[in-house]
C-alpha cells in the first residue's frame, strides 16, 4: 500500500521501518505502549503525537494500530483506510514472520547484548503484541490472534464514522482507493509488492549490522585476551625451559 500512496503523489510516510531507523521514536514508542500495556507514566498529548506524526501525511502498519483510538481522538478529521485481509493468509505472511523473529535464538542473543537496536526493537514487538493478541503475546494460539484480528476490525468500524471510513480489499485496484480519497486514477496498474518481504529482508540487514558492530566493539577485548595468553604461555614455557636448564645445570 506504500507504494500505492507514493503513486497517489502522498508525501511523508509512517510505519513500522520508520522506528527501525530512529532511535528516539522507538523510545517514545516504549513510553506509549508501556503506559498502554501496563499503566505506567502517561498518556500522550497532541504535542506528543506531533512530534512523532507530524511529518506524516500517511501512517499505517504496527505498532499505531495499538495507539488506534487515540490516534483517531487526536486527529478527528482523519481518513481511515482498513485494509481488509483473508485471515489465514495474513496469519502466515505477516504475523508468522513477526513472531519468528522474537523467538529466534539470533534475537534473543542480540537483545541481551544489544541495547541500542535490537533490544528497544524487541520491547517494542512484545508490547505491541501483547496489546493486540493477548497477554501471552507471540505464544498466543492461533485461533485466539485470528479472533482478536477479526475483533480489531470491528473496533475500527465502530470507532470510525461511516463517511471517513473505507474498507479496502487488496485486489480491488485503484477505483475504490481514489474515489475515496479524490484522487485521480494513475493510468499505470496498481502496484503489486510484498512489502513484507521488503521488511523482513530489511531487518535481517540491521540486525547482521548489529551483529558486526557487536564483534568489531570487542575485537580490542579480543585482542587483549589473546596477548595475555600469549603472554601466559610464553610465561610457562620460559619456566619449563629454566626448570629443564636447572636440572641440567646448563644455566648459569
């Protein structure tokens, strides 16, 4: 749908990758869905979602799905796109992918290490999904984050008035998206991109970045292990050498 809204000549663009690649936003994401999951701190002000948002003409994607009903209480006069999915298929290319990537043994490694990337990312994953799917989070069962997906569309049809509202159904074409938003239809079809792939090809990239700066940052700890057990071992051997000469009576 990004590329669709860039063909539509939007500008500014809100979504998941957009936190991967700044640190402050991922902070201000923490705050929000601890004070959402867990009650602490705050809730965000106008002033707060502006500095987050505010360059923004399209937002989509997690983690604002969480932040749904204050987002549509701050910014009242904005429309709405739900995108409308087969359950079962967005269960395997999207959710399946997030959930593999916290359970992974890379991830976990990284976030104990890591606290500048992977380990805020992760938080802010965990969060976010145990706000949507349940307290379990990414062990929730199947049939429970498919229910709580049908569930969230409800919740956005009910929260949204009718005339700023529009269920879109990939596979429809640019006809319903323009109309509703008054565009013109672009005489080029309608952009077919597995945007999901594009994400996790690029998480895959930061988190192989991460994991070089990781072992580049300990290469002079490496390298002060290693003298001193060539010291160490130079140490024992000029030892075995003076014992073998002593018991020789070759050194004098």
């Amino acid at each position: 749908m990004m590329i669709a809204f860039k063909q539509l000549d939007y500008t500014g663009f809100y979504h998941m990758t957009s936190i991967m690649h700044n640190p402050p936003d991922t902070k201000m994401w923490i705050e929000y869905l601890r004070w959402k999951h867990h009650g602490e701190g705050r809730p965000f002000t106008r002033k707060d979602w502006d500095q987050l948002l505010g360059h923004a003409q399209v937002c989509c994607d997690v983690p604002l799905v969480c932040a749904l009903p204050d987002l549509i209480a701050t910014y009242p006069e904005a429309e709405v796109i739900l995108v409308e999915r087969d359950p079962d298929s967005w269960y395997e290319s999207s959710y399946s992918g997030t959930s593999k990537f916290l359970s992974s043994r890379r991830t976990q490694v990284l976030a104990t290490l890591d606290t500048r990337f992977t380990r805020p990312l992760a938080e802010v994953i965990q969060l976010m999904f145990a706000i949507l799917w349940g307290p379990k989070g990414w062990q929730e069962p199947e049939q429970v984050v498919k229910r709580r997906y049908h569930e969230l569309h409800e919740d956005v049809r009910r929260l949204v008035p009718p005339e700023r509202l529009l269920g879109y159904k990939i596979g429809k074409g640019w006809a319903p998206l323009c109309e509703f938003l008054g565009k013109e239809v672009p005489d080029t079809p309608f952009p077919r991109v597995n945007e999901r792939k594009e994400f996790s090809e690029r998480l895959n990239y930061m988190l192989t970045k991460v994991t070089e700066r990781l072992l580049w940052g300990a290469m002079p700890y490496a390298a002060v292990v290693t003298v001193a057990a060539i010291a160490v071992t130079y140490s024992v051997w000029a030892m075995d050498t003076l014992g073998a000469g002593i018991l020789s009576g070759r050194v004098s």
